[in-house]
C-alpha cells in the first residue's frame, strides 16, 4: 500500500506517497471553514431537537454525510414511528445518492486494491476529499494518498465541530429569539444560490418547490422533502426548457 525507500511503485498499481499526503492535506485546508460552519450548525440543531451529545457524535461518525444529516435532523420525531423512520431513510438514501456515481468513477483506479481497502478508504468519501482524490487519478496516476489524506482529516474535523456546535446550541435557552431555528434554511439557501446562478434550465428548481409546497399543504409530514426531491429529478429527466 505505501512504498518509500524501495524505489517508486509504478503508475499501473494504487498506492501512496509521502507527496501525496502532504498534497491531501493542503487540498483540505480550503474546506475547512465550510466544514466548520455546517458541522456546528448541525451539532446546534441537534441541541435543539433533543438529541444528547452522544447521538450527535455517533450519527457524524456513522452517516458522515453533512445534507442528509441536517434533514434528518429537522424530521427528528419524538416518539418515533416507523413511518418516520421509512421517511429518514428514504430521504437520506435520496439525498446521498450521488455518492454511487462518485464510487463508480474511483473504480478504474482503485479496483486493484483488496475489497476490505476500498471500502474502507469510501467510507470517508465526501463531496470534498471525492475532488481532491480525482486530481491525482486525472493526471494519469495510481496515487491515492491525496484521497486518504483529505478523507481521515475532513473526518475528523466533521466530528469534531458537530460536538462544538452542540455545546453551543445546548447553551441556548430560546434559540427561536436569534433564528437559530432557521438554521436549515440558511444554510440549504446559501447552497442554493450559487447553483441557481450557474445553472441553464430553473424549470426544475420550480418544480421541486412547486411540488414541496404543495406536499406540505396537503399535509405530507415528512414525506415533503423526498417529494419534492424526486418532482424535481423527474423534472430534469424529462428535459424541459
């Protein structure tokens, strides 16, 4: 897996390097105010619903997984039912799944390692360390150190100011009185805006809130985001200007 001293493994075999690593790291610096602003966000509004300090740090460590764990945590339920339940997982499934896709493109370069290596290494996977780690592969190179490095630090930063932000949002008797109870919608608004800037067709942004509104009004619970979610993936499959 990692070779140093021995003369440099080729190109044609996964492996890492001193040089790799360092570059990992470097590539996560430039998230780490992101990571830290979502992460305390989360652990406040985990405060918020209830949930102890351990829960909030068993689900970062476990789900890993920034989106769907602030949707969960807005249709956090007391007591639970198993509706709420096929509801969570549902959206979290929705919500995580381009990280199949993500997957599948690391396969032409890590599919040489043994299984139990890949999945550990995609366990850690993100939107963050996915990037840095395709660099190295674009280039034409087998060196994965890069994604290691990126994906156990971000990692470890995510638990991290989960459990700040936690203590924080604990520490707040009325957070409704500094709209902290927005706080899924500012921060889902601030991805938002950039996409909308960048994209060419708004037809099916439109949908999903059509649809999402609608949900709501009809009464859906918390089926509500999974619908508007999937009207506005149908929205774009279909094409439409």
């Amino acid at each position: 897996l990692y070779s140093a001293g021995m003369g440099a493994p080729t190109s044609f075999h996964p492996h890492i390097t001193p040089a790799a690593l360092r570059a990992g790291l470097r590539g996560a610096a430039a998230f780490v105010p992101g990571f830290v602003i979502f992460g305390a966000a989360i652990g406040a509004l985990a405060a918020q619903q209830g949930l102890t300090a351990a829960q909030i740090l068993a689900q970062s460590l476990l789900v890993y997984a920034g989106a769907s764990q602030m949707v969960s945590l807005q249709m956090w339920q007391h007591p639970w039912t198993w509706g709420g339940v096929v509801a969570v997982v549902s959206v979290t499934a929705a919500v995580n799944a381009r990280f199949v896709l993500m997957g599948a493109s690391m396969r032409p370069d890590l599919g040489a390692l043994p299984q139990g290596r890949v999945y550990g290494v995609l366990f850690f996977l993100t939107d963050a360390s996915w990037a840095i780690g395709m660099r190295p592969a674009a280039d034409g190179g087998r060196d994965f150190g890069a994604l290691v490095a990126a994906s156990v630090s971000l990692y470890l930063l995510w638990a991290a100011t989960t459990g700040l932000g936690f203590f924080l949002g604990a520490l707040i008797v009325h957070p409704e009185r500094y709209g902290l109870d927005l706080i899924m919608v500012f921060v889902f608004t601030t991805f938002l805006t950039p996409i909308l800037r960048r994209s060419a067709r708004l037809w099916p942004y439109a949908a999903a809130g059509a649809a999402a509104l609608a949900a709501h009004w009809l009464g859906a619970g918390h089926w509500t985001i999974l619908i508007g979610a999937l009207a506005g993936a149908f929205a774009a499959a279909a094409g439409r200007p």
